[in-house]
C-alpha cells in the first residue's frame, strides 16, 4: 500500500478562471522519498497539503486522494482528525511559526498524542525524549521555550514532533527555506536517516534542485498546476525529458560552470485569471509550435523509459542536456 497515493486531483478556487491544480497524479511508496519541484506558485504546497485535507477557503475538488489507503476528499472531521494526528504528518517552512512561543518545547511535542488519547502522559513523555534523540537533541530541551534555541534546533524539534504518531507519511514543504547552507544539509540526511529508520514515506517539497537529487528516489516536476515530468531521481538529472525540466536544471548554479551569466527562463508563468490552452509551458518554450499552444500534452513514457513520464509533444527532441534547450 501506497504512503500517499493522488489521482486526477484537480483544485478550483473561486476567483480563478483556470484549476489551480489540474489532474494531478502523485504516488509515494512506503519508505520512500518523493521530491515535488517547481517555481514559486506552482502548486506544490497546495498539492501536498490536500494530503491533510487542508484546502482553501471556498476551493473545490475532483479526484482521489488516498493515505495509507483512507480517501481525504470529502472525508469528514473524525477521519481527519485520525489522519492528522496518526497516519500524516507535515514539516512546515518556518518552525517559529509552527510551535507557541508561549509554550515550553515537551508540551508542544506531547500536545497531539495526548489529546487524542493514542498515549498517556508517562509514554508520551518517553517517546517525545526517543524523538529528541533521533534527531540529535538532549531531552533537556524539553524543558525550553521556542526562543531559547536555535532555528535548526527548532527545526529538528518540529521534525520530531512530526514523527510523534508514528505516520505512514511525512509532508515536508521546504523545511530548510530559513536554514544556513550547512545546517540544511544536516536536515536534509537527518531526514533520510528517519526514514529509512522508521520506514515513513517522504513527500519533499522544494524548489531547490540540488537539494532534490540529494534526497529522492522519484522526482515530479510541477508547472502551473500540472505535473510536466517524472522519473527516478538519477534519470531526471541526467536525460530530462521536458523543456521546462531541462531549463530548470540549466538556471541552477554549478562550480563548473562557464563565466558568464547565469541562464534564465524568460518570460512568467501563465495567469490564474486567464484560461489556458494547450500546453502551460508553450509561452516560455523554446521548442512550443502551434500543436503545443492548441493542444495539451498528455504525460507520456519517455523514449526507452517506462517509468519516466513527460508532458511534451517534443519529448524525442531533447537529447537529456539542459544545454540542449
């Protein structure tokens, strides 16, 4: 059984004249990380907060959305309530924005459990102290309010308080944003060390390529709403198969790389206030034609790879070098 497993999911918001999310299909194994990437604005977060539930006000939606095999559209208060506290679990960007500054850190990390009754206070205390130790803190910290420690402290305090119902799925939407270079990478492998020890299913949601690769088994790239690539990790870095993949990994910086400017992707993503035709990307595609501005492309397996799916009419033309486009 699937972590998270999303089918044609498809979000609209009232003030909008196209879905913000439209037919997105989206799997996590158990025990394995999945990266969501994209621009600012793509639908990333509101992708894997619907795993939760959490939509906007007034918003609609089409499709399935199954974790751990419980459908979350159109689930009632009781079955969420489970879900939150149980079997998902979500990482959020800023961790001073997620925990009471009020609020000594043992409370915050015993609060779920004991109101739903899944602990006591005797166990609840010993697992908060488990977790802290999992993720390299002294269970002194417990006795702390948020502002007596550092933002990466915090952050590993929220990921152990994630981990507190022991979930099936683990959201984390962009949780080193606030973090120094070095710091993040110390996240990013305390994440991958919990989840292979806890055999959690990772959703990493990100903008940040680098830190994609370092971490994922499946990437998806997301662009306005609609997943344009996936494929195993290592076959996405190294063979991208969609002119906005291959963009993407041509706009990141590298040591190696020629003196120069730095490229970019010209032009801006299409309005939400705007209907849509064709493909999402053809306004800023150096390949689009008229079949591409008329006629959505559908996620297809890339040349000799089943398992690396794009949605491009011009798939073939690209040889896997950024480069190239």
């Amino acid at each position: 059984m699937n972590a998270l497993d999303i089918r044609g999911l498809t979000l609209r918001l009232p003030a909008t004249a196209r879905p913000v999310l439209d037919g997105v299909d989206l799997t996590v194994g158990a025990g394995e990380t999945v990266a969501l990437v994209g621009e600012s604005g793509s639908g990333k977060t509101l992708t894997s907060r619907s795993a939760l539930g959490l939509r906007p006000a007034g918003s609609t939606a089409d499709g399935s959305v199954r974790v751990a095999g419980t459908e979350v559209l159109g689930a009632g208060p009781a079955v969420l309530r489970a879900l939150r506290s149980r079997t998902a679990a979500m990482i959020y960007q800023d961790p001073r924005a997620a925990t009471n500054p009020l609020r000594r850190i043992g409370d915050f990390l015993t609060e779920s459990v004991l109101l739903t009754g899944a602990l006591d206070r005797a166990a609840a205390d010993r697992r908060a102290a488990e977790l802290l130790d999992a993720v390299g803190l002294d269970a002194s910290v417990l006795d702390r309010y948020p502002g007596q420690v550092s933002g990466g402290m915090l952050q590993r305090v929220v990921i152990a308080a994630a981990l507190m119902g022991d979930p099936a799925l683990l959201l984390a939407d962009e949780p080193t944003t606030a973090l120094d270079v070095t710091t993040q990478a110390e996240v990013v492998a305390l994440l991958d060390g919990l989840r292979r020890r806890y055999g959690t299913g990772l959703l990493f949601v990100t903008h940040d390529l680098g830190l994609a690769a370092a971490i994922s088994d499946r990437v998806y790239v997301m662009y306005a709403g609609r997943i344009a690539e996936t494929a195993p990790a290592a076959a996405l870095f190294d063979r991208p198969r969609h002119p906005y993949t291959a963009a993407l990994l041509a706009a990141t910086p590298r040591i190696d790389a020629p003196a120069g400017r730095l490229a970019a992707i010209e032009g801006q993503p299409p309005d939400l206030r705007a209907e849509l035709t064709g493909c999402p990307f053809a306004a800023r595609c150096p390949l689009a034609d008229d079949r591409c501005r008329t006629e959505a492309p559908r996620p297809r397996p890339a040349p000799g790879a089943a398992d690396h799916l794009t949605a491009c009419h011009h798939a073939e033309r690209l040889e896997g070098s950024a480069a190239n486009v």
